[in-house]
C-alpha cells in the first residue's frame, strides 16, 4: 500500500551517480598533474580539492534525501554504505592528488597511468550501476567487469610498488609508495562498492 500512495523517490540514486561521477573527475585531475608544469599544479589541486569538497555535499545530501523521503528505490542503510564508498575513494584521489605535486612523484607516470585508467574505467561504470539500482539492470555484469578491473589494478599496485623498491633508495621509496597505496585505496572502496551492490542484487532477487 505505502508504494502505491508514494511513488518511488529516484533523486538518491542520481546523487550517488554523481558521486561516481566525482570520482572519475579526481582521476582526470591526478592525470593531468602528471604531466603539468610546476607553475599549473596549485591551480590542478585547488580542482581537486573542489571536487572533494563537492563528494562531500553529494554524501551529505544523500542522507538528508534518504531521511526524507517515504520511499526509496533501496533501503536507507544501502544508501548510507554506497555513499560511503564512494566519499571515501574520492578522498583518496585527493591524498593521492597532493602527494603528485612533488616532482618526484609526478615522474613515476606509466604505472600511475595505469591505476588512474583503471579507476576512471572503474567510476564510469559505477555511474550507470548507480542509475540501474532503480530495477536491478545489469547490475550482475557491473560487479563482474568490477571484479575484473580490481584485480587488474591489484596486479598493477604490486608492480608498481616492486618498481619503486628496485629503482630508488628506501626512504624515497617509502615516501612515493604513500601516493601509490592513495591510489589503491581508491580502487579498493571501488570494489567494495561493487561488492555491496552485488549483495542488494542477491537479496532483491
């Protein structure tokens, strides 16, 4: 009875969406750092740090819509844990983001490419997934192509961290592995992202 008096209040599922969305721009903004000039970075973080900023409201407004509205496409603790994931991978692109304006750092560009392409391929898809929570459409494809790309992007992770070991001394090592484990940290609430949406499919069906 509840869902035939109020309609189904989509506009959360458009927030997350956005959030996804958020996260594809900190990506763009950690790879245009790697190739930016010394005099463009302050301008490239200033972006960064207004794309967390606007995560942040998103997440915000996710729980104010969720309160407020009688129904929802699903539950109010999913909304809060999806949110969730994705605030927290945008936060570390942007830990990642400032760790990159150190010269040192931008130079290790070919693996870091490949943890940003995986990220970026990573909140696109979770864009669409975010909208196709509404009637569960393609969801099961969503977590597969997710799973796919985290393992890509554990492969990569290590890699790139056994480069580092071999090329530089330690406490250099140490200090760029920081911005390389930002990145895979992103990846990994990714993923776990996935994950959840994986089980709201299982318990809906």
């Amino acid at each position: 009875m509840p869902f035939r008096i109020f309609p189904e209040d989509d506009r959360v599922l458009d927030l997350l969406a956005e959030m996804a969305g958020q996260v594809n721009e900190s990506a763009r903004c950690c790879s245009e750092l790697l190739g930016a000039e010394d005099g463009h970075i302050e301008e490239v973080l200033a972006e960064a740090r207004s794309i967390d900023s606007r995560s942040a409201d998103l997440y915000f407004s996710a729980m104010t819509t969720s309160r407020s509205s009688y129904v929802l496409p699903i539950p109010r603790s999913d909304v809060y844990v999806l949110s969730g994931w994705l605030a927290r991978a945008c936060e570390s692109l942007l830990l990642a983001a400032e760790a990159m304006a150190e010269p040192t750092t931008r130079r290790q560009a070919k693996r870091t490419a490949e943890q940003l392409n995986t990220i970026g391929r990573m909140a696109n898809l979770s864009v669409r997934a975010m909208h196709g929570l509404s009637d569960l459409t393609g969801l099961d494809e969503y977590w597969y192509d997710m799973l796919r790309l985290r393992k890509q992007a554990d492969r990569t992770f290590e890699l790139h961290r056994l480069d580092l070991l071999d090329k530089h001394k330690p406490a250099v090592a140490l200090r760029l592995t920081i911005m390389v484990e930002h990145l895979h940290n992103c990846t990994r609430a990714m993923s776990q992202l996935a994950t959840e949406v994986g089980r709201i499919v299982v318990s809906e069906t």
